[in-house]
C-alpha cells in the first residue's frame, strides 16, 4: 500500500495567501521525509470552498524543488472548465521538470460559482458534462502520446512539444464520484480516486464500474484523519475542526439542517466520515475499509480548520511511525 496526502488550501479570506501555502509546504517537506508518496492539492477559484489556490500545478512545482521524493500533483484539475491541450503541455512540461514526479488528478466538474467565473454554463446535463469531460482525457492521452489534439478543421495537428514521458498516461488519476466517471476512469486507462464524502457501499459501486470498463491501476481511498497518542487525546484535539466542519456542512447542504449536532462525536457521526483516533484504531479503520474495497493508496486529508499546525505534524509523523509500517506489514 502507498500512501498519500490531499490538501484543499483552505482558509478564511482575510488570511494572507501566502501564509496558507506555506504552512502547507512545512506539511509537504515533512511528509517527503516521513515517505509519503504522493501529495495532491485542490483547485478552486475566488475563495469557493474557502480555497486560496487556483492553479494546483504550480504549487506542486514549487514543492518539487524542496523535496526529493514524493510525487505532487492536482486533485483535482477541472478539466471541463479548461482547454484540454493547454493543460496536457503544462503537465507535461511540469512532469519533465522534475523528473517524473508530477502526479496529476482530474475532475470533470465544478461548482456553478466557478463555472460562472469562466463565462461556462452553470447547468448541463450529466451526460453532456461525461461526454466532454471524456473528450478532453482522450485529448491529453493523444498530446502525450505525441499525436497532436484532433479538430473538425484538421485531423492532427503538429505533433507537440515538449514530448511527455512514456508513464505519463498511467501516472494520471481521475476522481470519480459518479458511476460514469469511474467507467471512464477504467476505459480510458487512469488510475482512480474517491472523495472522502463518499460512504463504503459508495466506494465499492465506484470501484466496480471501474474495473467492469477495463480499469486495472491503483485506486485510492480518501479520508480526514487525525491520530494522536490515544484514543481520547485524538477527540481531545479534532472536536474543534468537527464542530466547525459540522456548521459548515449544514451550510452546503451535505448535512440536514434539522439533524442536531453530536453532544460527542464518535466514528458513526462525523462530518464526512472523519477517521480519529489512536494509530492502532485508525489502522483498525483502514483495513476494515479495505476488506470491503481492494484500494492500494490511502489518501489522508490532514489539515482542518480546527487543528493547529503542531497538532498536524504530531498526527502526521504518527501517521508514519506507526500506522503507516502496520498497514504494509499486512
């Protein structure tokens, strides 16, 4: 099993950018020294969902060049709200700079504020959203292969430059949180993540209708995490970032407004399925998770509004002390 780390570059807006990504990047240099392998960061525009970062490719190339080993990359990048072929050379030149350690993700979807930042339209159907989602995956594929994109004025264009890695291709990830997403995953030869959102029996429908359309890469399983000493220390310190996830979670929607919220939290009620705990209970967790599900990444999500700094980095190097050599000895 491999392991990884998703960021979504949260903050409130009157906190400076910069402060956000680089108490991010102290995260990021510890876990490339802990042996995490991958690190993906989110894309999101005009502070929706709290986001501070835009453009994803750009952080994990910064971070490139202050770790050595750990592979970085977006999840995810909304393909629909770009240009396939702009976003296939960017990769690529990315994934050339640093040595074959860019690990992109792509998503086919946004929310309407952000698509209406982009003058798209905020309400099309599922199927036309696949369709062109899976239109631009088969653009990157050919850009990579050196094909050139294809248009209805001209078959081929030049072919690009510069040319991609071979490994490219099987080093992409898309996000899958629909049926038809997981099948194109699988049909188009990417490697497949979940959304922590996203319940058990959710993950093995997903992970079904990928391997039905041919999908036979890694899948990665998502969840919050947060570990501490002991059972109780860990409630002890992430009962703030669920009190605060909860609230906002009513806000969009994700939970009722008329479900009151947990005098105490445990396992069975946090806000999108938060995994707390000691190392042997959160290890606990994630084999039980894969008896159900044959994922061989796990993608812890660390930072929350809620935990301090110091509190991450305990959890992280907790993380990878404990939890992490129990998992892989299994």
């Amino acid at each position: 099993m491999k392991f990884a780390l998703t960021y979504h570059i949260e903050g409130p807006r009157s906190r400076p950018s910069l402060e956000i990504l680089n108490e991010i990047s102290e995260q990021v240099i510890l876990a490339d020294q802990l042996g995490f392998q991958f690190a993906w960061f989110a894309e999101h525009h005009s502070h929706i969902h709290l986001g501070h970062l835009p453009c994803p490719l750009l952080f994990a190339l910064h971070l490139a060049g202050k770790t050595r080993q750990i592979h970085l990359g977006t999840a995810v990048i909304c393909l629909n709200m770009h240009r396939a072929v702009e976003v296939a050379e960017e990769v690529a030149v990315a994934d050339l700079l640093t040595g074959g350690r860019i690990s992109p993700g792509f998503g086919s979807g946004s929310t309407a504020e952000e698509l209406a930042l982009y003058g798209l339209p905020t309400a099309v159907a599922a199927e036309a959203r696949h369709r062109a989602f899976e239109e631009s995956l088969a653009t990157l594929r050919r850009v990579w292969a050196g094909e050139g994109p294809r248009s209805a004025e001209k078959p081929c264009y030049e072919s690009p430059l510069p040319l991609a890695l071979p490994d490219l291709h099987r080093r992409s990830w898309v996000a899958a949180n629909s049926l038809e997403a997981a099948a194109i995953a699988g049909a188009g030869g990417h490697n497949i993540m979940y959304s922590f959102l996203r319940t058990p029996e959710h993950y093995e429908a997903l992970t079904a209708a990928y391997l039905a359309a041919g999908g036979n890469l890694s899948i990665a399983a998502n969840r919050p995490v947060h570990v501490a000493e002991t059972d109780e220390q860990a409630w002890i310190e992430a009962e703030p970032a669920l009190r605060i996830l909860w609230s906002r979670f009513v806000e969009e929607g994700k939970i009722p407004r008329d479900r009151p919220e947990p005098e105490v939290f445990d396992l069975t009620n946090t806000p999108g399925q938060f995994v707390v705990g000691s190392p042997a209970t959160v290890t606990r967790f994630i084999l039980d998770l894969r008896q159900r599900v044959p994922f061989d990444v796990f993608n812890f999500e660390p930072r929350w509004e809620g935990l301090t700094p110091s509190r991450i980095h305990q959890s992280l190097h907790l993380i990878a002390d404990e939890v992490m050599p129990a998992l892989q000895s299994v």
